[in-house]
C-alpha cells in the first residue's frame, strides 16, 4: 500500500515537472541581441561588457575590469582566499 502511493506521488510529481518552452517577445532583447549572457558577455579591448557580478570569470579576465549587463556598474574578476574563485567583484 505504501509502495503504491509512493509511485503514485512520484508519477504525480514528474508531470507537474515537465518543462516548457517560453518565446521572449521582441522588447526582451537587449541591444539587437538576445538577454542572455552568452550573447553579449564578451572582452573589447582590455575590458569585458555585459558581466554578471558574482559569477565566475574566464581566465583571461582575472585582474581586468568588466561592466554589468544591467546596471552597468564596473567590476573586477578577483580571487579572494575565503571564497577560491575568480569571480566579478565590485570594483
């Protein structure tokens, strides 16, 4: 009885988690490009645009700066020893 309404709960469980696909609409994009950070996190010149603060950061970029894709605030990719990753900082 209890096997059963374990696997109940589990095939219940599934079909609530089936994932579904979302178009943005045309005012989502930013620039002419999409909003996600594959299309715009990129290096120009010896600073990188479009950075997402508190996430890794290639190795190229450690000890350079980087703009936010939203708040176009400025960043720097550091390592700290409390948290052993490069990451985007506030500069």
């Amino acid at each position: 009885m209890l096997r059963r309404l374990l696997v109940s709960a589990a095939l219940v469980g599934s079909a609530l988690a089936i994932p579904v696909a979302v178009s943005l609409p045309a005012s989502a994009s930013v620039q002419g490009h999409a909003s996600t950070a594959a299309s715009c996190y990129k290096q120009q010149g010896t600073h990188w645009v479009c950075i997402t603060p508190g996430a890794f950061c290639p190795k190229a970029a450690h000890q350079r700066y980087g703009y936010a894709k939203v708040t176009n605030r400025k960043y720097k990719c550091i390592y700290k020893s409390s948290d052993p990753y490069w990451r985007w900082r506030r500069a």
